[in-house]
C-alpha cells in the first residue's frame, strides 16, 4: 500500500522520463497570481518549468522551489512536488530511480 505523498516504482519510472509536453496543473506556486494554472509542460531547466497555459496560450515561467501541483503522464495522474525535480532535466532518471540525493520518495 502507498502512502500519502509516496508513488510507486511505476510511477518514479514516468517522472524519471521525459515530462515535455504533458499535461500540468499548479496549485500552488510561488510568484505565480493566477492559480490554478493549467497547461502544458515546453520547456524545463533546473529550477523552471515552462508552461504553456491551455486558456490563453501564454507562456509562463513557474519555479519548481514551492510548487505543488499534478502532471498527467500516460494515463496516469501523478502528485508533482516541484522540490523533488530541481535537478538538471538530463540528470532526473538518474537521481529518481537510483536514489540520489534529490530523490522522489
């Protein structure tokens, strides 16, 4: 049984992948005045995901430090906690599925 806030190997699996382009919902942000935000992933670097909003189109910036929210990956629906992704986009498969220091618990 998982618990609250924990994700299976499966679902570690589809965040260590790649995220570009799926499907995002922010809840909580900090710097962001409009939430919920809801979009799509365009870009990431270590500490921004670049989101492309689905009401406008509008590109926006949301700092992973802080960021609570969901990602749909597949068909799967998965809790995003933006502290546990600050990790170079090329580095994530790495520190989520072998355990590293930032890993997805």
């Amino acid at each position: 049984m998982v618990g609250k806030g924990e994700l299976t190997g499966a679902d570690r699996a589809a965040l260590a992948g790649e995220i570009l382009g799926a499907a995002i919902s922010v809840d909580r942000a900090p710097g962001i005045r409009t939430l919920p935000l809801r979009g799509t992933i365009v870009d990431e670097s270590m500490n921004i995901l670049t989101v492309r909003r689905a009401d406008h189109g509008r590109v926006v910036r949301v700092p992973k430090s802080g960021m609570l929210g969901t990602i749909l990956l597949g068909e799967r629906e998965l809790p995003l906690i933006g502290d546990n992704l600050r990790v170079r986009p090329q580095d994530r498969t790495k520190r989520i599925l072998a355990g590293g220091s930032r890993r997805i618990r």
